[in-house]
C-alpha cells in the first residue's frame, strides 16, 4: 500500500493545505488550532480527564488526529500513545481515536504557524523515533504550544518533555544521516537496485529524498527487516509498502543470495572499494565501531565476508 509520509516533511504536510479553505474562511466554527484560546483547557474541566488514555493508529496523522480530539474534549491531563505499543493501566481508560486527515492537517497547520517549520520538523523526527513515551511527551509539547498561557510555547529545554522531545529528534536525525552512508544495494533479477537495513528508529522516509537525488529514473527499494516497511522508488515517485519483516534477509549474506549474478559482483564491488579506500596501518578498530556501530554490520558486506 502506497503511504503519503514518503515525501520529505515539509513538502509534504505543506502541501495538503495548498487549495483549502479553512473552517473559518469557510464559515464554520471557529476551532482551527491557530487560536490558542479555543483549545486552551478550561479550569475545571481536567478533573475526570487524567484516567483517559487516547490510542492512535500508530501514524503520525494518527496522533494527530488524537491530539485534535484531546483538545476538542479539552482534556489537558489526557495520556496520548499508539494502541499497538501501550498498555493501559487498570486505572485508565482507552478510548480509540480513528485516523481523521482533516483534523491532523488542522492540528499540524496550527504547529506550524505557531512554532515554524524548525519546531514542526523536530516533533516529526521525534515521534519516528518510537521512543518509549514520545507521543505522551510530544501531547506535552503541542499543549504548551497552543497555550495562551505560556510565553515559551513548548521551547523550553528545562521542561522534562521538551528535552525529550528534543533528544529523541536529534538521534533520529543522527541515525538516518549515518544510514545516507551505509546503504548497501544489489541487483534484482528485473534491474532494479534493493537493500535491506535494520535501524532502531523509523527513518525509511528520511532516506528518499537523498537516494531519489542520487539515483534519479532508477528504480530502487530500501527494505526495514525490524518493521517489515519497503520504501520503493519506481523512477519517478516514492512509496511505501508493507512486507513481512520474516521474508526479509537477515544479514548481507542472505541479500546476496537474492541476486541473479551467482559471482557475486555487486558483493565483491562493495569489499573492493572498502579494501582500496582502508590503510592497514591505521586500524584502530574501537575508532571502527563507535563509527560504524557493530549493530548495524550485519547488512554490510565488507564486515560480514
């Protein structure tokens, strides 16, 4: 199934308000979250909110969709989290939240226009992070940014969910800038270039942009054997498919298997150009592995011959 998160982010959540008119302009109610003051929580009304637990989709526009209804409900001490990776408490109650565009381009319009386009990168870096509590962190964060109340409007690194927030955006930002350079592609049967990778964070989507650039009218595909998420390019466009993470190779020496040369050009092309560019008398094979982590060499052919 195609995905329409492949784009980089600001192209692509940009342009889903390019041709629309907003509720207001419309003539609908004033609850576009460019107004703090209508989504800010009343006092008084967050007392029977802080067993409520909001479960998303597990997509971005899914959480989204559940911080536009946390602020629609005005249920300020409401737990946001992704159903498929929380569990409750026996004092809590989840309510399921379906997946609304409309509503995650209202919220994610909103972020933008309050905190710019360096703060709304950041958020998105942060919830692909998968962190354990990032998306209660991130609610945390939005709250505060549409606070009228609070001049910092969710910057404020001394703030425990800030810092959370922030860290977990520069580790996603880190890992998928060390992937631009550990991308090993073969050769299918039809032509077309795939590689397979294992990173701890879901940083599929952050790789297109740099590939698509550098291999322009090729078709290629970046599989992640941990989620089971293809990232296929046919030449022109960007896609996201779903496969079954057991399908995939394990390791380098499965995905060379896969290709039609039995001689394994692709695989020694890759040994060669390490062995050409490394100068024996300067390993330092610690310097090596705080690099080039070792939980990464399973797909890389040079470490694994």
């Amino acid at each position: 199934m195609n995905s329409p998160l492949v784009e980089p982010l600001d192209k692509r959540f940009l342009s889903l308000s390019k041709g629309r008119t907003s509720p207001v302009e419309a003539g609908g109610p004033p609850s576009t979250l460019g107004s703090a003051e209508t989504f800010a929580p009343r006092e008084g009304e967050t007392s029977l909110a802080r067993s409520i637990v909001l479960h998303h989709d597990g997509s971005f526009e899914g959480f989204l969709t559940a911080v536009f209804e946390a602020f629609r409900l005005r249920l300020a001490q409401v737990r946001v989290a992704s159903a498929t990776r929380d569990a409750p408490t026996m004092f809590e109650s989840p309510r399921s939240v379906a997946t609304n565009s409309d509503h995650a381009r209202r919220v994610w319009n909103g972020v933008i226009a309050r905190g710019g386009r360096e703060i709304a990168a950041m958020y998105r870096s942060a919830f692909i992070s998968e962190d354990p509590g990032i998306d209660d962190a991130l609610w945390l964060c939005l709250r505060d940014l549409f606070s009228p109340h609070d001049r910092s409007r969710g910057r404020n690194l001394l703030e425990s969910h800030v810092h959370a927030v922030r860290a977990s955006a520069q580790r996603t930002c880190g890992e998928a800038h060390l992937f631009l350079g550990m991308v090993r592609f073969q050769e299918a049967p039809d032509g077309t270039l795939y590689a397979v990778i294992s990173p701890e964070h879901d940083i599929i989507e952050l790789l297109g942009p740099h590939f698509s650039a550098r291999l322009p009218g090729q078709p290629w595909m970046i599989a992640d054997s941990r989620r089971g998420r293809v990232l296929h390019h046919d030449g022109s466009c960007l896609h996201v498919l779903a496969c079954d993470p057991a399908q995939l190779p394990r390791d380098a020496r499965e995905t060379a298997r896969l290709t039609p040369d039995s001689e394994g050009r692709w695989r020694d092309l890759w040994t060669t150009f390490y062995d050409s560019v490394n100068i024996p008398e300067r390993r330092n094979p610690r310097q090596l592995a705080r690099m080039l982590p070792r939980k990464y060499w399973r797909h890389l052919p040079e470490r694994t011959r």
